[in-house]
C-alpha cells in the first residue's frame, strides 16, 4: 500500500506563491507518475499537472501554464507543485496522486493512489 501525504497549503494573496509538496512511503516511488489534481466546493475534481517516473515529461493543465510547475525529487520520494502568481480561482483542495503506469496519464481514472489533499486558499 503507498501512502500519500500532501503539505504546504495555505492562504495567500492573489499574486502569492506557495509551494505543495507531497511525501510517498515505499521505495518504488520511482516507477510512479506522479499528477496533481484540484477540487473547488461543488465542483468535480480536475486535473493540473502531471509528471513522468523520471520527471523528462509534464503536462499542464492550459489555466495553470506558466504559473505552476511540477518536479520530483526520486531520491526523497517526494513530488512538489510550485504555485506562482496565484488567483482566486486556483482556490481548492489539492491532491497529488500516482499512477502504476510511470508514464503521462489526464485521467482521474487512471491514478491508483491518493494522499488527502491540501487547502490552498487565494484572496482577492
């Protein structure tokens, strides 16, 4: 069983930044793709960033291009998503999640393993 705990989530200002982080137990996180995922009160949840196992490849969803960039770090077994000028509509609980594929995945679906998620809370 992988375990997934999210952390660094907070309130900013629109135009702040912060950084999540998300820390995995086990030591095949290597061979994980690793996603971030977003869900706002009663919307559904939506992809924003997904990196490959050796983190070459990443994909973004098009609102967060520019602004938010995905790494990993294999050797900490931890994936991060720096958050750069945010807006009020990047409000939500964040999740990372990995998929046993190791490679590029959009959909909910197609992930395997959830952390808990993370606040992240943006002010006008």
């Amino acid at each position: 069983q992988v375990q997934l705990v999210e952390s660094g989530g907070g309130l900013v200002q629109a135009g702040g930044s912060l950084r999540l982080s998300c820390a995995a137990s086990g030591r095949t996180f290597s061979r994980y793709a690793m996603g971030w995922f977003r869900q706002a009160p009663g919307k559904e949840r939506e992809f924003v960033a997904v990196i490959s196992r050796g983190g070459a490849n990443t994909y973004y969803q098009d609102s967060v291009k520019g602004r938010f960039t995905i790494s990993r770090d294999n050797a900490k077994n931890t994936v991060y998503l720096q958050m750069n000028s945010l807006k009020p509509e990047d409000t939500a609980v964040y999740y990372c999640a990995g998929s046993d594929s190791g490679w590029i995945i959009f959909e909910l679906k197609g992930y395997d393993y959830w952390g808990q998620g993370t606040q992240v809370t943006v002010s006008s």
